[in-house]
C-alpha cells in the first residue's frame, strides 16, 4: 500500500495513494504543480550547489553536514510522484555508499564523532524514508537497497550502548522499515533510540539539552520544547513505537505533550516555534506575530504528528489541527509557481523586502520566498508532502470509509468508490457521491470551526450535525449521495488574553483559512491599520479565491522623539471615532505572491486601548 505511515493497528487505519486518487481542486492543483516544476526545481539547485556532486566524490566537498539528507527527501518525493528522475539519482547515492553500508558525504572517515550536531542518523533517517516510498510504490530496487543496507548498518553499531542523534527523525524511518519489512531489529533499534533520550544520551550544548530533547525522557516530558522540527520529529517516532509495541503510557504521554503544546504554543495558522534562538518553541503563551519562526518543516513535521495522533486514536481534533496547518504552513510554505519557499512563516512582516534570485541564508527574517536556502530543508520537505499528500484525505474506520481532508478526490476502499466533489476551501458544499456500491458507514468530518454545519444523507433529510465525525451507514448503490454543508461566512478570531504579543488585536478566518491583510505597491501602509471587530466582513471573489473586505481606520502619526509617555497616546481613540476605509483581507497562504510586502494577521482593534 503506498503510504507514508502504515501502523500495524490503531483506531483507524490510513488509505493510501492507490486507495486515493485526488483530481484538480486545491491540493490536486499543488499536487500537480509539485509533480510538473517543484521537484525538477529542488533538483537543480542540489546539482548547482554541489551537493549531489558531493556523492559523486567532488573536492572540495560543498554544503552544510546535512545536506545529503535533501537529495533523500528529494528521492522521497520522486518516489511518490513516480518522477523518471529517480533511477539516476539512487544510482548515484548507492555509488558512494561503503562496503558496510556506511554512507555519508561529509562523515567519511571520521565516522560517528560528533553526534550532537553531526546529523548522520538524521540522514539515514531520510534515506530510508526515501527508500520505504520506493518499496511501497515500486518494489525493490537500487534505492531500497542502499536504504537497508544502511538502516542494517545502524543497527549493528548502535543496537548496543546509549548514543542518539542530535536530530530525531531516524526513529519513525526504522518503524516504518520494519512495518514494510516485518524485520524485528529496526523497531528495536527504533525503541531504544526513544528510551534513549533525555537519560541524556548526548553532550552538553550550548543550547543546552533541551534543544534536542534530550533534556527529560519522552515519557516524562510536559510540553513539546526546544528545536520545534526535533521536538515533533521525535513525537513522530515516539507514536509509532508506542503504536507497535502497545506501550500506552508512551502513546498518552506524547498526546497530553500535543494538547498542551496545542493550547498554549501554538500560532493561529497551526504553525509552531516562537523563537529564532535555536528555532525553537517558546514558553506558554510566547507568540510574536512578528518573530514568530513556525519553520515550514515544523509545520510538516506537525502534519505528519497529527496524522499519526488520529490514526492511533481516531479523535477529530488531530484532523482538525492538520487541516488548519495543512492550510495554512503546507500551503503558505510554497510560491504560486511552486519556485521558491518560506523557510519561517511570521504572521506579520513589518518591512518590505525584494524577492531574492539566488541562495539567501535560512534565518532570513522572514520576507518573501526564496528558490533557495543555505539550509534547504523546506523546499525538499514541502515535495514529499505534496507528492504525498493524498495519505491524509481519507482513512478506513473498519466498518467503512472516513474522510478526513475534503478536495475533489476518488476514494476506493472494501467494494466502494466514491468521488468527493467539492469548491473547498473557497465553498463550503462536500457532495460525496456513490460510483460503486457497498455495504458500510461512510463518515465525513465536521471541522471544530463549523458550529452550523448540515448533512444531507438522503434526498430531503437533512440534519445538523455536529463537530466531529457524520455520516451513515447503509447499503450503498450508485449514484447515493451524502452532502456535507459547511458554514462559510468570515469570522472574528480572538486571543487568549495570556499571549501578551496579541494583545488588542483581533483576526479573520474563513472555513480553514487564516486571512491577513497585505500592503504591496503604493498600497497604503499597515503600520497604524486598525479594525473594528463585529463590523462587516464582505467576501470578493476573483476567480476561485475568495478575498474578504472590511471597514478599517488607517493612522498616519507624526515621528515622536521617544515612544512612551506618561498617559495613553489617545490614538486609539480618535481612530475609533475617524472615517473608515476599506481593508482588504486574503488568505494568509497566498501573501508574498505580488512583490515585496509588509502583511499582518492580527489588527489591532479601533477605538481601544492595546494595553
Ligand atoms: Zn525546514
């Protein structure tokens, strides 16, 4: 079965990319794109930085210690586009590959000597993800067997003793080996590497342990902490070797470190790390709008968690928080024309910066995207999930189908087939339409944001129904139809008065949309915006998007000698009682599109004070 995670049991199990065929509409459209012009994209900027000549032998050797691990993810996302790229590009890996399976481009010969930040198993962990694609889409070949070969390496040096990696990622790959090979060693070897960990397992940094999570056990921590794609990475592992080896308390250890996260470290787009330092997360309720870091691959890194979080337990709210990330990181992480990427993802950019044509540094601060990175794990990351992206559509239940994600889709699962039909995330209709008949249950999901949401599941019964998962279960003929009815209409969104960064600001979602307001050209600026929260949102459609509109007040204050006083500024006040102008709100996935720009999420509030 072609999918990326395939547990061995678990309330639900996953359909894959045979059982879910998604046709153009929102992600088949970025499917596609990635599928056309992404993954050619990322491959010609590892051979123009020489960082696939580095598998070739090339001296002096270039790019960062990691750097092979993009060629892995790479080989992963043509594995699961089926891209006629990838025989070549496995045949050049294999070639550097030692005669014990060794295999590292910049490690050679000093194998193993600085696990804390040399990244050797985080690249393994890559390969072998690249090469359980490969079994699952194709069968054994070149890649597969330089991915075992090194996976079997891994576990003979390191089945004994305490060591881990620096960078989780290593864990949920051998999990995933011994799911498609049903050999025994690589989720002992996964199980240990989790154990490992906080005992601590790995030298003092400057960082401090906490950066890699190897400050506590896993099954010991309160919240996820540190290095944000290390930090989610690692839950990934931890689920699936709770999953496989039936240890519970690892499993319900990981989700109360999920719902803490969730409900105090969390960004409203899904995205996570608040903290450049060490790209890490922050402390409760630490949320800078402006310094937000969410890294597209902490975002990833969530999706993959959250899939696996509903797979184990069947509970909606993992679904929720991936169709919001999904949304909202997956899709902002990526430009139109699928040729250059976010690394962070802040929620307000104060400064208008130029679209740079070349490689930029990955700690840029946040402007607009670039084709590349000094570190490249984004653009890479973002072509395996898309490539991929099908495996959260939908899930079996036992007695049925679930649909987990709604874009225009195929879904085949035990004699039935059905064909979703939908605008979404621009309309709120999901007409689910019988093609094969069946006996069983057919559910779809009801996302926590719809509280006004109906099902038609015969012609003129219609229901409300509530969050959570609908539907019915009968024998189903051709040409039967279930239809889901979101509500659409734009809403307010308030924070939590514990995140002092958002203070007096208020935001506008649409269905799974986060929205923001963007200032390009001689658009007026957004530095003194404010809005009035409650007031009309008004929806303007161009094309498919839907973009929203609402009445703001827009400042223009005279440079002051020292921002602080005395007594509150007042301008609050007087823009609540100024005229009105327009605003105009767009997705926060489709900012960055139209040059330099300055953009913000969260406005601030008209008329009160933001203290
Ligand atoms: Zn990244």
């Amino acid at each position: 079965m072609a999918n990326p995670v395939l547990p061995s049991s678990g309330v639900l199990s996953p359909l894959g990319l045979d059982a879910v065929r998604i046709s153009p509409g929102f992600w088949g459209d970025r499917a596609a794109l990635n599928r056309e012009v992404t993954i050619a994209h990322c491959q010609e900027w590892m051979e123009r930085t020489g960082w696939i000549g580095n598998f070739r032998g090339q001296r002096p050797r270039r790019g960062r210690e990691f750097s092979d691990s993009e060629i892995y993810k790479l080989l992963e996302a043509m594995a699961w586009a089926d891209h006629p790229a990838l025989p070549e590009l496995a045949e050049t890996v294999a070639r550097a590959q030692e005669g014990d399976g060794y295999l590292n481009t910049r490690w050679s010969g000093s194998r193993y000597t600085d696990l804390e930040w040399g990244h050797e198993l985080y690249c393994y962990g890559h390969l072998i993800q690249a090469g359980v694609a490969r079994l699952r889409t194709h069968g054994e070949d070149t890649l597969t067997r330089t991915a075992v070969r090194a996976a079997d390496h891994v576990c003979r040096r390191f089945m004994e003793g305490t060591q881990t990696d620096g960078h989780p990622v290593i864990e949920m790959a051998l999990v995933e080996l011994y799911r498609v090979t049903g050999a025994e060693r690589y989720l002992e070897m996964a199980r240990r590497f989790v154990a490992r960990r906080g005992l601590p397992s790995l030298g003092e940094i400057h960082l401090g342990r906490a950066y890699f999570q190897d400050d506590v056990p896993v099954r010991q921590a309160q919240a996820f902490r540190g290095h944000a794609v290390r930090a989610l990475y690692l839950a990934c592992g931890a689920v699936d070797v709770a999953v496989e080896t039936g240890d519970e308390e690892l499993l319900k250890a990981v989700e109360s470190q999920w719902e803490r996260t969730v409900a105090r470290r969390t960004h409203l787009t899904g995205g996570m790390g608040s903290r450049h330092a060490g790209e890490s997360f922050g402390d409760d309720y630490e949320l800078p709008p402006d310094r937000a870091y969410s890294e597209t691959c902490a975002g990833i890194a969530s999706i993959m968690l959250s899939h696996r979080l509903l797979l184990a337990t069947g509970d909606a709210r993992y679904a929720d928080l991936a169709e919001r990330t999904l949304h909202n990181v997956l899709a902002t992480g990526v430009a139109l024309d699928g040729r250059s990427f976010s690394y962070v993802n802040p929620l307000a950019v104060r400064v208008p910066a130029e679209t740079p044509d070349g490689m930029v540094s990955h700690a840029a601060e946040g402007g607009p995207r670039s084709p590349w990175f000094d570190v490249s794990c984004c653009p890479s990351n973002i072509a395996r999930t898309l490539a991929s992206v099908a495996a959260y559509v939908a899930t079996s239940s036992g007695d049925g189908v679930r649909i987990d994600q709604y874009t225009p889709s195929e879904i085949s699962h035990g004699g039935l087939r059905l064909r979703v039909e939908t605008g979404y995330p621009w309309t709120g209709t999901v007409r689910v339409r019988v093609l094969e008949g069946g006996a069983g249950r057919i559910s779809l999901r009801v996302p926590v944001w719809a509280s006004s949401a109906t099902l038609t599941s015969s012609p003129g019964e219609s229901r409300a129904v509530a969050p959570g998962y609908a539907g019915a279960e009968r024998e189903w003929r051709p040409g039967d139809e279930l239809v889901l009815e979101l509500p659409m209409e734009p809403r307010w969104t308030y924070p939590d008065r514990r995140v002092d960064a958002l203070r007096g600001c208020v935001a506008v979602e649409r269905g799974p949309l986060v929205y923001c307001a963007e200032a390009a050209g001689d658009e007026p600026p957004l530095a003194e915006v404010a809005v009035r929260p409650g007031s009309a949102l008004t929806e303007r459609t161009g094309g498919e998007v839907v973009e929203l509109e609402t009445e703001a007040v827009l400042g223009a204050s005279a440079a002051s000698a020292w921002p602080y006083g005395s007594a509150p500024d007042g301008w609050h006040g007087s823009h609540g009682a100024g005229p009105g102008a327009a605003l105009r709100l767009i997705p926060y996935h489709r900012w960055g599109n139209r040059g330099p720009a300055t953009m913000r999420v969260w406005l601030p509030v008209a008329g009160e004070p933001s203290g």
